[in-house]
C-alpha cells in the first residue's frame, strides 16, 4: 500500500525531535505511529457517501400520516385516529366498506382545538 503524505514544517519538526530523543527503534515506531494518526485524520470520505446535515438527522418530525387528526367512524371510540390508523381499521373488516377519501375524513375535535390554541 502507497500512500502519499505532505507534512507541514511544524510537523517535519516534531518529527525529527522526536527521532533524536529516542532510540532508533522507538523512534521508528513513533515515526510511523504518528504518520498513521496524521493519514487517519486527514481521511477524506470515500465517493459516493451522502453527506448528511445536522438538518436531516434531528428530523423527528412525524409523517403527516401518522398525527392523529381524524375522528374514527366508529362512534364507540372517542380517541383520535391517524390515517395509517383509520386505513388499517378499514382493511381489518371488509364489511366497514371501502376507506373513504382523505378530504372526507372528518377532523377530530381535539385536533381543532389545540390548532385553534396554536
């Protein structure tokens, strides 16, 4: 393996007083240590690897689909639904009928509330 390393002159220099204060075989040692610690972090990423912003790892925004906003059609229930929630609740029992679309869902009114309170 080659690998092409361009040292600063503080760096070149702290290598040489490092070489002079130990023995060779130390000093050899250190020489190459210090070499792999300055290739490591001096490492650029490898192609190909997305960068990723602070932005898009703290993005515990929930998916729209999953806020409970709608109001369940089944009146025993008070709590809201999401509508991943209400699209399972259809799929469960084929008698329910097909899933109405999401523009006629009807809105929970806790949901308006703390909309309203916003």
């Amino acid at each position: 393996m080659r690998k092409l390393l361009t040292l600063s002159d503080a760096q070149y220099e702290h290598i040489v007083e490092i070489m002079k204060t130990t023995t060779p075989i130390e000093s050899f040692s250190e020489f190459i240590r210090y070499l792999v610690v300055f290739y490591e972090q001096n490492q650029k990423r490898p192609a190909g690897r997305p960068k990723t912003t602070r932005a898009d790892e703290d993005d515990d925004t929930p998916d729209e689909d999953d806020v409970p906003m709608y109001q369940n059609p089944d009146k025993n229930t008070t709590s809201p639904y999401s509508f991943n929630d209400l699209v399972v609740w259809y799929e469960a029992n084929p008698s329910r009928g097909e899933m109405p679309a999401r523009g006629d869902l009807v809105i929970h009114k806790q949901w308006k509330k703390s909309k309203d309170a916003r």
